[in-house]
C-alpha cells in the first residue's frame, strides 16, 4: 500500500488530506468484474463505522469507512499479452481523509479490502496443481470419512491450505464447524486466503490463541460433533494434555495429525498422557525420504542469497540438528564445496555425521569455537543457540532457521547480551536480517529476523511440492475418524497407512520413469 500527502479541494479545504491507495488482483473473465467489485466494497461496509452505503458516483464506488475517512473503489482490466490467457481484474482502493488518520487504521482497511475470495478460475488453476490431494479424495469420497467431524487445522495461509480445507469438506467436515489456526507469516496471499475461508464460514484464529483449541472443542460438542486436528508444529495436542491435566473440559476428541517434528517433540515423555491418537506424518518415510530434500534445497538457496558474501567456496558451515533436513542441508553445502561440520544431541546422529566425514563434536559451543563457521542453520525444531553457544562466537557469522518457527535461537538471550546495530541504509533497501554485536565485537546476523528462511518472501515449496504431504494429512485425518487405533504415538502405524493407502503408488506414476 503506497503512501502519500496531497492538498484538496473538498468540502473539508484547508485541512491537509492523507492519501493511500492499494490494489487487488484477481485472474477471471471481465464479466465477473463488477459483481467482484460490489462484493469487495459491500465488505468495507459492512466492517464501517457507523455503517455506510457503497454509493456510485462518477463511475467509481464510494463510502465513508469512519467519521473524516472515505473510500473510493474502482475496477480496472489488464489483458495478458497475446490472445490467450485469463485477464487480471485490478480491485483499485483509495483511501482519503483528514492528516491525522492512523497508520494502523488504514493498514485496517487495506487488509480487509485485500480480504478478496479466490475466483473460480483461481480455484481451477490451484486444484490442478495438487493432483495427489485430489487423488486422495477421489479415493476415500465416497464414504465420506470425516462426516460427524469438526476439523481444526493449523496452517500457513498459503493457497494449498484453502485448498486443504475444500478436500476436508469433500470428504464430509462441516465447513460451518471448522477452525483454522492461522500461523502469521507475511505471504503474498494471506488476506486472500483469509478472505476465502471466511465466506466459507470457517472460523480462524491466531495459532498462539491458546483458547481457540478448547473454544473449537466446546463448539464442536454444542454441535455433537467430534474433534479431528489436522496440525503443523505442536499446537494442538499438547495443549489438549494441559487442559486434561487441568481437569478443563474441552470436547471430544477422535485424535491429531501432526506433520512437523517441532511438534512431536513437545510430546516427548507425554505420549502415555494421549487419550487419542497422534498420527505421525513428520516421522513418516513419505515425509523423510522425498519432502525433505525439497526443504533443504530452498533453505540454502534462500539463505545463501542473503549472504552479504559473494563467494561461499572453502567457508565453514555448520548444520545444527541431523535429522532428515539436516542431512540434506549438510550434503548440499558440501556440493556447493563449503567446509560442514554437523552436531546432534542424538549420538547416533553424530556418528552418522562423523562417519560421513563431517567436522563434529560432542559439544556445540566448543564446535562453534573451533570451527568458526560463516553459516550456522538450525535445523532441530527446539531452540538450538543461546547464551552458552552465543559467547562461544569467535567471528562474525549469519543464523539461519529452518523450523517451523523463530525458535531455533534464543533472541531474547541474544538481546540481553547485546543490541542491535542500526542499518545505515534508507529503509527501503536495509536487509531484512537482524545483526547483534556481542561484547568481544563479534557480529552476530540472524537471517530473516530469526524465522524459517525457507519460508523468506516466498510461499515456501511450491503447491506441487506440498501437494504430497498434504496428501498424507488428508489420508491421516480419515485413518484417525475411522480406524480403530489405541491412544498413543504410533509412528509404524501412520507409515502403514500411508504406503497401503496408493498414495505413494500415484507419486510414483505421475513423476516415475
């Protein structure tokens, strides 16, 4: 959204006028264009205050959002080039008023005008991009498995979770029942994605709202409906043991799906407590053997490309946390022939590690002392860094997370040892790293501002790369609604499931020889 300060000649003359104005793209026919407009501006007023009327004035929508600030609202066209090709319809928003109109007020209404349904074609595009999930429903439709089920799901609103969530309803959830808990990551669809789950009538919440778990459950048991969690990084389950311990109510619950090991290691020493199910797609073969590597390869790529170094050859790295990813980041770096030392608090990833030639100790913070790498990813799910290994730096050296979320190092421990530098740069052109100069001046960088740099600026892996896990989730959530599986963490079961259900068959014919 673009910002600028202009005069008026308006009834309010001689007050200075905030301008703003932002745009929303939509690929679909021409004709669609004014119905998307009038749906778009009948969103700001419903959201206005006090409420207002979109009224048509020289061929642009207008309405008075709050008292001194207008909107005008209008459609522009873009043809592709050539004959083909669906057109971009350009949603234009500008908002007006007095000079003393917050930031976050029109931030507001920005985000609300961006709040813009996918359009059928739109749909079409991204439905084509995920034939595994179709495959999956097309299989297991018929039953439909997960009727009697309110699904919560933790996502990334990325265009493959709205997509998710039209299969869950394909296979029977109650879109009225479901919650989705939003993870906030800055995407380039996100207000789209949340503007389409909305007029589907799923609620949505903050992933850290604590109380959407137990508020869902209670829903769900008012509707007698049970509970199906479809979640990315620990969010569910453990929170459901804490309401258990603390004798809460909080519904019905058939089990969860879990996709991340972030999230299965907030269940270590708890998996006795589960009165249901865990369906482990993160510990899979499915999700180990092929997704991993899509991972790793765009955590270094994205990374490296935030390195204000040009030349990388012949550098120190170190790859914290040898699990899957780990193991790919590792082989990778060393195929762009940087020097890679690994360390896992597993001993027998260590070994493995040592015994594949990587630099590598028992002790982190003496490893980073020794080794002194240029690089450092942390790739354990937990918190990797903190005060010890921080003051063991002995060069300047860039952090880069690849867990699901801005745990991996402790920047709080990092903020109470030193602070900030400033960027010199305009803000437009300042890199989006943070940098911490330790008391004995070494430079401490963390990439992205400490959260996964897979996910940096991008929409992560493409839809036909998550395509396959979500597959997986889909297969999980109708194994947990009708199976009868024992409580616990059962890592074999979930891979059994997943290598009968011929979703690995169909990955295999569509990409094989």
């Amino acid at each position: 959204m673009t910002d600028q300060r202009l005069t008026s000649d308006s009834p309010s003359a001689g007050f200075p006028v905030a301008f703003s104005a932002t745009v929303v793209d939509v690929a679909a026919p021409p004709e669609d264009g004014p119905v998307l407009l009038r749906r778009a501006a009948a969103r700001l007023a419903s959201a206005a205050s006090p409420p207002d009327t979109p009224v048509l004035t020289d061929g642009e929508l207008t309405l008075w959002l709050e008292p001194g600030l207008r909107a005008a609202m209008f459609l522009a066209t873009e043809m592709p080039p050539g004959a083909s090709g669906i057109p971009l319809l350009r949603l234009h928003l500008r908002l007006s008023g007095r000079s003393d109109s917050s930031a976050a007020s029109l931030t507001r209404w920005a985000e609300i005008w961006h709040r813009q349904p996918l359009s059928g074609f739109e749909m079409e595009r991204l439905a084509g991009e995920l034939p595994l999930m179709n495959a999956t429903v097309d299989r297991l439709r018929h039953d439909k498995p997960l009727a009697g089920h309110a699904l919560l799901v933790t996502g990334h609103f990325l265009t493959d979770l709205v997509h998710l969530v039209a299969c869950l309803g394909a296979l029977g959830a109650p879109l009225e029942a479901m919650t989705v808990l939003r993870k906030d990551y800055a995407y380039q669809w996100r207000h789209r994605v949340y503007g389409h789950l909305e007029e589907w009538g799923v609620t949505i919440a903050d992933a850290t709202d604590f109380a959407a778990v137990r508020e869902h459950g209670l829903r769900a048991q008012r509707a007698d409906l049970r509970c199906l969690a479809l979640d990315d990084g620990g969010y569910v389950a453990p929170n459901l043991l804490d309401l258990t311990r603390a004798r809460v109510p909080a519904g019905a619950w058939a089990g969860v799906v879990e996709q991340t090991m972030s999230g299965i290691y907030k269940l270590q020493g708890r998996a006795s407590e589960l009165p249901f199910p865990v369906f482990s797609v993160a510990q899979s073969r499915l999700k180990g053997r092929i997704e991993s590597y899509w991972i790793a390869d765009k955590a270094v790529t994205t990374a490296l490309s935030l390195l204000p170094a040009p030349k990388i050859e012949g550098q120190p790295a170190l790859v914290i946390g040898y699990g899957n990813v780990g193991a790919q980041i590792a082989e990778i770096l060393t195929r762009r022939r940087m020097r890679v030392a690994v360390h896992d608090a597993d001993i027998l990833r260590l070994i493995d590690a040592h015994e594949k030639g990587y630099v590598t100790a028992l002790d982190l913070a003496e490893l980073l002392a020794d080794h002194g790498p240029l690089l450092v990813f942390g790739v354990t799910g937990r918190t990797s860094m903190s005060v010890r290994e921080f003051s063991a730096l002995r060069r300047p050296v860039h952090l880069a997370s690849v867990s699901s979320r801005d745990i991996e190092f402790d920047l709080p421990a990092l903020d109470a040892l030193c602070s900030p530098q400033e960027d010199p740069r305009p803000a437009e052109t300042q890199s989006p790293a943070r940098t911490y100069r330790m008391p004995g001046g070494v430079d401490v960088t963390v990439l992205a501002g400490g959260r996964p740099v897979n996910f940096f600026e991008t929409d992560s892996i493409s839809n036909l790369h998550s395509d396959l896990v979500y597959a997986g989730m889909l297969t999980g959530a109708c194994a947990v609604a009708t199976e009868a599986a024992p409580p616990g963490l059962d890592a074999a079961w979930a891979d059994a499931i997943l290598e009968k259900s011929g979703l690995l068959q169909d990955y295999y014919l569509r990409y094989g020889p």
